[in-house]
C-alpha cells in the first residue's frame, strides 16, 4: 500500500505541508508533536487527537483509579474541543481537507465538461486514492500470509484506457504476483510473464482469463472468503474483441482481490 501522508497541527495551527507516519512519529518522540495536537489523513471522517492514533506515542505510566477517572474526564474535556483552534481573539473550527467523495456528481460533471476532462482525471485520481487510504494497513493476515494491495476498481479500468493498455499487463503482473505470495507459491517467473504480454498482447488474455481468475479462487478459498460468482464466466472474455474490454474483467478482479485483502482475519 502506497505510503499515507498526515496532517497534523502544533499549538493549534496547521502545520505548513503534510508529513510520513515515520516522520509524525518522530515528532511525537522529539516532544514537538503533543497528544493533544490534532492529526488527519485520507480516509477519516474529521481530524483525531494524536494521542488517540496507536502506537504514535508511548503508553502512559499506570496510576491510581482515583487519578484514571480524573483523566478520563479531562480526555472527554480534550476530544470535545480539539476540533476549534485560537486565532488571535478568535476561535476556528478545524476543518479536515475537503473529501471529494462528497462532491455532488452534477458539480462533478459540470467541471469536467468544463474543463475538458481534466477535472475528471483529478476527481477519479482523488477518489481512488481516498479509497485505497480506508484500507487496513496490514502487509500479513492472521496465518502470516502476504496481503496484496488494494486498489479501487475504477482505477484499474481507467489508466488501462489512458495507458492503451500499458498499466493493465503491469496491474495483470501485480494482481498475480500478489495472488501467488499469498497461496505462498515461490520461484514464479512472473517477470517472464510480463515480459511476453508485452511482446504478445494477446497472451494476456489468456492469463487474464483463465490463470488469474483460478488464482483468485484459491486464495478465496484460503482466506475463507465467499467465492466471486462473476469469475467462473470469464470464458465470455474469449472473443475476438476480448482484448479491448479486458479492463472490465480486470475491475471484477480487482474486486474480488479486495473482499480478500480487506476482509480476511
């Protein structure tokens, strides 16, 4: 999963440009980024106490039930009010950067007439990336197994046009790598792979259609996760004009990957 950038503020005011997790992490340890400082990142709903974020600072020293209910009162205190930072005389609401999920689709498709189809492209790529930063930060699930990556499915189907196809042998690779390190099937020559999509565009329909779907499968069947019905009819990709619409086979896949990756324990 691609790295997360944080917002966070100090003293109340937004800091100047977003940070990693290992950077915000490093500011908690230096001190320069207190638990009641706020923080943000795509995919939640408003901004959270730094303190609230695990594993961003050290647990706190154990105390007395006497002093715990003090704290707990002044925790209530603290997450009611960290939502409003001081200006001067005064007081402004801290607003998390604008999801874009929330656009109205008519101001969507107004702005991308009007702009020629670029807003479309900043919306979509706003949008998939939203979606991919909801998802659990795990690389293992419960057994030890390699999660692969989760990817929205619109994203898969629109750089494969923009790219005349190009990103959609690379996401065919990486779909069956990920698939492979997860049923932990070693020594793949999935390079090779590549390589002979790229030589031969019509043999990745054949992967796409009957070597990734069975992969699929399987690790469903692994990760106890129900079967996708969609990918037992893939043989219906195998037309003269399967290569132009494999996109569309590659969103149900990547569908099917992210039940997986999201919902396996």
């Amino acid at each position: 999963m691609a790295i997360t950038e944080w917002h966070y503020t100090i003293d109340g005011q937004p800091a100047a440009k977003p940070v990693s997790a290992a950077q915000l992490k490093q500011l908690a340890i230096s001190g320069q980024l207190k638990p009641t400082d706020l923080v943000w990142q795509e995919g939640m709903l408003e901004w959270a106490p730094a303190g609230s974020i695990k594993g961003l600072f050290p647990p706190p020293p154990s105390t007395s039930p006497q002093m715990g209910a003090t704290g707990g009162s002044n925790s209530a205190a603290v997450l009611s009010t960290t939502t409003k930072i001081t200006t001067g005389r005064k007081t402004e609401k801290i607003r998390p950067p604008r999801d874009w999920r929330n656009l109205h689709p008519l101001l969507v498709l107004v702005l991308t007439l009007a702009s020629g189809g670029i807003f479309g492209l900043i919306f979509s790529y706003k949008v998939c990336r939203t979606y991919a930063a909801k998802a659990a930060s795990r690389k293992l699930d419960s057994a030890g197994r390699m999660l692969g990556k989760v990817r929205h499915p619109f994203g898969v189907l629109l750089l494969s046009y923009l790219t005349l196809g190009f990103y959609f042998f690379y996401w065919l690779y990486r779909a069956l790598s990920e698939c492979h390190d997860y049923l932990g099937h070693k020594e793949v020559p999935l390079r090779a792979e590549l390589s002979l999509m790229l030589i031969f565009p019509p043999y990745a329909l054949y992967l796409a259609v009957f070597v990734l779907p069975e992969l699929i499968r399987r690790a469903q069947t692994v990760a106890g996760v129900p079967e996708t019905p969609q990918l037992r009819q893939t043989v219906f990709f195998l037309n003269p004009f399967g290569i132009f619409v494999l996109p569309v086979l590659g969103t149900i896949c990547q569908e099917a990957l992210n039940q997986i990756w999201l919902t396996v324990p």
